[in-house]
C-alpha cells in the first residue's frame, strides 16, 4: 500500500511537470503574436503619416490667404509705409478705375483750379461734335482783361478749331480756349451753362465753372471732382493726343511759331503719361493733374495749389517713386507666400 501511494505521488509530480511545459511552451507561442502584433501596430502609424502630414501642411495656406489679399492696391496697404511727403495743400492719388485713394490730402477743400478748367472746355466742344476744320479768329473779346495775361495770338489770327484745341490744352493757351467757347453755338452763355451741366453729369457736385479759361478764381472744384472729370476726359482720343503732345510748329498767319507742353514729364521717358493738364493762378497756386500708369497701374494723379516752380513736378516724381517702392516690397513679400504654397501642394 505504501509502495503504491509512493508511486501516485511520483506520478502525480510527473504529471505537473507536464504541465508546466506545456503552459511555458504555450506562453512562449502566445509571446510570439504578441510581439508581432505590437510590431504591426508600430507600422500603422508610418502608414498613416503621410495623409497626416498632408493635411497639417495644408494648413499654412489657408492662413496665408489674408496676407496675400493685402498685397493688391488696398489702402492699408500703401499707406502702411508712411513715407510719402506731398508738398501740394490738396492731393489724390486713386486708380483710374475707381475704389479707394492710394494718397489723399485735403482731396474734398474746394480750391480754384486754374486752367485745369480747359479739360471741361475740350470736353464741351467737343461733345457739340463740331467741324474740326472751321476756321476761328481771335477777337478783342479773347483778351485777358482780368490778369492782363500774355499771349502770341495776335487779335485778327486765324486757326483751325483743331489748332485752337490743341493750343488750348498743350499749351494752356488762353485765347485759343476763350475763341473756343465764344464760337459754341448759342455763345460763351450756352458754353458755360454746358460746362457746369456736364459737371452735375460726371457727378463733380463741389465743382462751379464761370469761365472756359480758368482765369476766374471763381472756377473752383476739389482733388476728389478733378479726379472724376480727369477720367471722363481720358475716354476722347483727341484730349489724351493733344495734352501729351510735347511739342508743336503752328502756321498762323504766314507765321511759323513753336508751342510747348506745359508738364515736362509728357517727354520723360520715365513716365507713362496718358493725360497732362497744368494750371496757374495766384489763387490757385501750381496746379497739375494726370492720367498715368505707375507701378503697373492707370491711375490719376491730383495736384493742387504747389508753392514753388518744381513743387508740383517734384510731387509727381514722389508719388511714382513711393507707388513703385511700395510695389517692390509687396512683390518681395509675396515669395515666401508663394514658395509656402508650392510646397505645401501634395504631389500629383
């Protein structure tokens, strides 16, 4: 009985060691799965980085779509740089096709404006589509009776209305712009009637007319409605053809005279002048407005009541070279913007 509860226990302690193995060799084949499922998870993530990473690198181009709108013509924008300094008491800068001022200075103070009036004078005549080729003749009523101005148009000279025109606005010819009017139908009344009505038309409502000169303080407008009757005045082929004419031989007479642009920059072959009109009164000051493209750009540029010979011209050049300043550094903001585009775009 002894001999066989000595050989239970011996088989029973067999049998556990049995199992011990077996469960050590169980646990060794679970361990392996184990490891190579955490393997597999390990990899997922690899898997997935990519679409990841191209989601959160999209993001960088969403932010930067607010700082590329600021790079157009926006006010912030060309005014952040403070740098410009306009000498004219009344100034505008503005685009030709409309929206708000680059540069604005005292752009709604009702001023005389001189001989920038004859731009309504050319206007007027010619929306009364008359026979360029008519000839006119200077009377005693063209004499500057006002001022006592100077001029080459004897009384009893004889010219083309074109000749007439382009004196006018080339040469802000006072004479040639009062024949002008006074040859309009129905006379210099029904000519300054026209001229202010056309104002009310270009929607110029600070803007009087009692002259087709501008040799009357009285004809008085602002930088903002000057704005508007330059770009009205663009729109004739004639106007923009002879006020950037920079110079011209006229036969008047039998006698051959040479006739100058009053803007010098209409010849500098660094501007790009579409439109020149000065104008200069001692009320008025020195007066000057253009249609010009800078820094890629139409705009009309609005210069009133300069003090000083080269004030005006000397604002002109300012305003271009603040225009193409504030464009270098706009472009040279954009490639960082523009790189961080490009690399953020997924491939394919």
């Amino acid at each position: 009985m002894q001999i066989r509860l000595k050989t239970a226990l011996l088989f029973v302690a067999l049998l556990g060691v049995g199992f011990s193995s077996v469960e050590t060799a169980q646990a060794v084949e679970n361990a392996k799965p184990s490891s190579q499922k955490h393997k597999v998870k390990a990899a997922a993530p690899k898997a997935k980085a990519a679409p990841v990473a191209r989601k959160s690198a999209s993001l960088p181009v969403a932010k930067k779509q607010p700082a590329s709108r600021l790079t157009t013509s926006s006010v912030p924008v060309w005014q952040a740089a403070r740098r410009l300094d306009v000498q004219s008491a009344s100034a505008l800068v503005i685009e030709q096709g409309g929206g708000d001022a680059l540069y604005q200075k005292n752009a709604s103070q009702v001023v005389p404006i001189a001989s920038i009036t004859k731009l309504m004078t050319a206007m007027v005549v010619l929306d009364s589509a008359p026979s360029l080729h008519t000839p006119i003749t200077i009377s005693d009523d063209d004499v500057d009776t006002l001022r006592g101005s100077r001029s080459r148009l004897h009384v009893g000279s004889v010219m083309s209305r074109q000749f007439a025109l382009l004196l006018a606005l080339m040469s802000s010819e006072n004479r040639a712009a009062h024949a002008l009017a006074r040859n309009y139908p129905g006379g210099l009344p029904a000519f300054l009637s026209a001229m202010n009505i056309k104002a009310l038309s270009l929607g110029m409502r600070d803007t009087h007319f009692e002259d087709p000169t501008g040799l009357t303080s009285s004809n008085v407008s602002t930088a903002r409605d000057l704005a508007k009757m330059v770009v009205a005045a663009h729109s004739y082929p004639l106007i923009r053809e002879f006020t950037t004419t920079s110079e011209a031989t006229v036969d008047i007479g039998g006698r051959s005279m040479s006739y100058h642009n009053t803007n010098p920059l209409v010849k500098s072959a660094a501007w790009d002048v579409g439109l020149s009109k000065t104008g200069y009164i001692n009320e008025a000051g020195k007066c000057l407005v253009m249609q010009a493209r800078v820094a890629d750009k139409p705009v009309v540029i609005v210069l009133l009541d300069s003090v000083g010979k080269q004030t005006r011209v000397g604002d002109a050049n300012r305003i271009k070279r603040w225009m193409e300043s504030t464009q270098t550094r706009t472009q040279a903001a954009q490639k960082p913007a523009t790189h961080a585009t490009l690399a953020a775009t997924p491939p394919g």
